[in-house]
C-alpha cells in the first residue's frame, strides 16, 4: 500500500514537471509535444512511468472500447494532459473515470494550452478528507434574524 505521504510527494514532482516542461515550451503546441517533452522530464525525475496506457473499458462483462491515458506514474498516479482555452468539467469527470479503471488513488490534469499553466488535483470522493462541519458562523444568527454581526437579515 502507497502512503499518501508518499503519494503526495510523487504528485509535488509531477506538478513540478509539468511547469518546468511548460517554463521551456510555452502554450500553444500540440499534446503530443508536451508528452514527449514529460517522457524526458519524469527520466530525469526518475519517476517511473508508462505512457499512452490502453485500457480496456466493459459494459455487463461485455467490452465496449478502450481508452488511452496519457501517463500512469508509479502505478497509482494517473496524469492527463491537455492544451486547450480551458478545463472544463468533463475532463475532471474522465480523470474520476480513469481513476476507477487504474485502481488508482489521485489524478493530475494539466492544461498546456494558456500563458499560465492550470493543473488541477483529482480523487475519488471516498479518498477526501472530511469536510470540516465547525465553521466560525453558528446557523443560529440566520434563526434569530440578525447576522452575527448584529444587522438584520434581509
């Protein structure tokens, strides 16, 4: 079993990467620039690694398709990348997706495509640390009709 610890350290180095990859190139290549340029990067890393993994996608035991992932870090980190105007919802909910196919603990979707490199940090609901339910604003202000502030509710 991976600690988080060690997954978190993992996920650090990937993100780093990623800038260092979009530091040198800048946005507006085509992925397959980019992961090329990672393939060199995570070498260098010496993060072990495995590019372009097919994976096989069933439905009621009967295969539907398959689909490609751009990397599969240490066997438990999946990264996506892309080079496009934005991230939009979709994406994060294909990583959730690739996710349950690997097995695998945490997803890294990066974006490429924009002066400033966006990545976002994606996991299973299950793997979230809890919500934390204690905020500084008691729900009895709205119940009296004033804010905690004294000011009356509109």
């Amino acid at each position: 079993m991976v600690l988080m610890k060690d997954t978190n350290e993992m996920v650090y180095k990937i993100i780093g990467s990623c800038m260092e990859v979009h530091r040198t190139l800048g946005p507006g290549y085509p992925v397959e620039f980019y992961r090329k340029a990672l393939e060199v990067e995570f070498s260098q890393k010496a993060l072990p690694f495995q590019a372009m993994q097919l994976l096989q996608v069933t439905y009621k035991d009967t295969l539907v398709g398959s689909v490609e992932i751009d990397f599969v870090v240490s066997e438990h980190v999946v990264v996506v990348i892309r080079s496009e105007d934005s991230l939009k919802e979709h994406e994060v909910q294909q990583v959730l997706r690739f996710l349950s196919l690997t097995g695998s603990s945490i997803g890294v979707l990066v974006n490429f495509g924009l002066a400033k490199i966006q990545y976002k940090r994606v996991m299973p609901s299950s793997l979230q640390r809890p919500v934390r339910k204690d905020t500084y604003r008691s729900a009895a202000f709205r119940d009296i009709g004033k804010t905690r502030e004294g000011n009356p509710v509109i």
